[in-house]
C-alpha cells in the first residue's frame, strides 16, 4: 500500500516500513480491516493485540460478523459474536451498521425483551412440570362395585352420609343389582311414576335429589345411588337406617 507524503516509495520499502511501525506498537495492525476509516481502525487496535480479552471494535463500513471475527481470530464464530452482541446488534445478524460498538472476548447483557421471554419459558416449564405432576382422574370399574365406590366418593363431596355396606344392602333388596330394574305393578307405578334403577327412584324424587354433577337419567347407577342416598339422608338420617321400602 502506497504510504501518504510527497513522494511514492517502492514496495518493499512501503513493507519494510510497515514493519517498522508494527515492532513500534502503532496502529498499522488494524490494516487487516478493510473498509475501515483511520479513526475506526486506531479504536480497533487494541482488539488486535489480545483476542482472549475484553475489547471494544467499532464497526467500519464494509464489516461483517464473519470478517470481524475472522480478522480478529475470535472463537465461536460470527454466531457466537452476535449472540454476545445481539443487544446491540438487532434481531438481523447480517444487518450491522458503521459506529456500532460490539464487544470482543465476553457477553453482552441480554435484551429486556429477551431476559422476558426466558422468564416466559421457565414459567410454561413450571406449568407445565405442575400439570405432569398432578395425580391422574381416579378410575372406577364399571359394575356394581365401581358404581358404589364411586358414589361413595360424590357423597363424600357433598357431606352425604352412607357406607358401603348401607348401599349395597338396599341395592340387593330393591334391584338385585340390575340398574336397568323397573316396577310396573306397585302404587307408585299405577300413579304412572313407576320406580326404576338400582334403589327404585321414582322420577320426583329423582329429579328433587338430584346430585350435582351427576347423570339426569335416573336409570344411570351412580346418578341413582347418590339421589337415594341423597333423600335417605334426609328422610331416614342416612342410606344405613334403611332396612325395608322406603
């Protein structure tokens, strides 16, 4: 490169002399980038004695991410450049702008925006860690047994009094266990409310005892069981004090 003065040296003397300058310690190190105005390249400088340190390079017009870390023999690549940069930088790597101050050797502290969307994500993870821990939907079998287990479990929910034993007592006297039971020949039934299901509701008493949450067919088990217990429980104190029709 021809040096500035009145008169053009040959080259290797322009060399002999850049050499010179270099064994000086003078700026002539940041030649390396090109493009770069002399006030940029002087600032430059000192990022070009020590890649391993801390330093601060003013971008010139004609740099890239991969020109900056190339000639400045920086670790990581232009990626982790701008990653240690991005707050600076932008959103668009292949976007820098001359005067920009990037940061050589250590990471620069994260966007606003950035430190918020890692709060975002840990607390979805937490949610999301909460729901997998949650117990699973309790399970009942679909027969007798799961019908009055889970009836046990809504009338414990609503403060319903009855036990095991008080259910299935009275299910085997009205039913026999078949929730699809109907009585077609009693007062009731003449009335034209017969009594139906596994503890023979008639549809009023149904419909009055209804438990939330339940099926409104009075023919579904867990729906009959828990309105029965329910008016048991108000006409007799409990399903347990019922030993005959009721």
């Amino acid at each position: 490169m021809p040096s500035k003065g009145m008169h053009r040296r040959t080259k290797s003397i322009s060399l002999t002399r850049g050499l010179a300058a270099a064994g000086t310690g003078a700026a002539v190190l940041a030649l390396p980038v090109l493009g770069a105005t002399s006030a940029s390249a002087a600032q430059a400088a000192p990022a070009a004695k020590s890649a391993a340190a801390p330093a601060t390079y003013v971008v010139a017009a004609g740099d890239t991410l991969s020109k900056i870390v190339r000639e400045h023999s920086l670790s990581g690549g232009w990626k982790k450049l701008y990653q240690d940069n991005r707050a600076t930088i932008g959103d668009n790597p292949g976007l820098i702008y001359p005067g920009a101050k990037l940061t050589l050797g250590t990471k620069s502290p994260a966007k606003p925006a950035d430190t918020r969307a890692y709060a975002e994500r840990a607390d979805r993870s937490e949610v999301r860690t909460t729901l997998a821990a949650a117990p699973a939907k309790k399970s009942y079998t679909n027969d007798l047994d799961g019908w009055i287990k889970e009836s046990l479990d809504i009338m414990a929910q609503h403060n319903i009094p009855g036990s095991y034993e008080g259910i299935h007592r009275n299910i085997m006297r009205e039913s026999s266990g078949n929730p699809l039971a109907i009585n077609n020949w009693d007062s009731n039934a003449v009335a034209g409310t017969p009594s139906k299901g596994l503890l023979q509701v008639i549809d009023p008493t149904f419909t009055a005892y209804h438990v939330p949450g339940t099926s409104m067919n009075s023919y579904d088990p867990v729906a009959n069981i828990t309105a029965a217990c329910n008016y048991a429980a108000d006409k007799y104190g409990s399903i347990d004090n019922v030993n005959g029709a009721y």
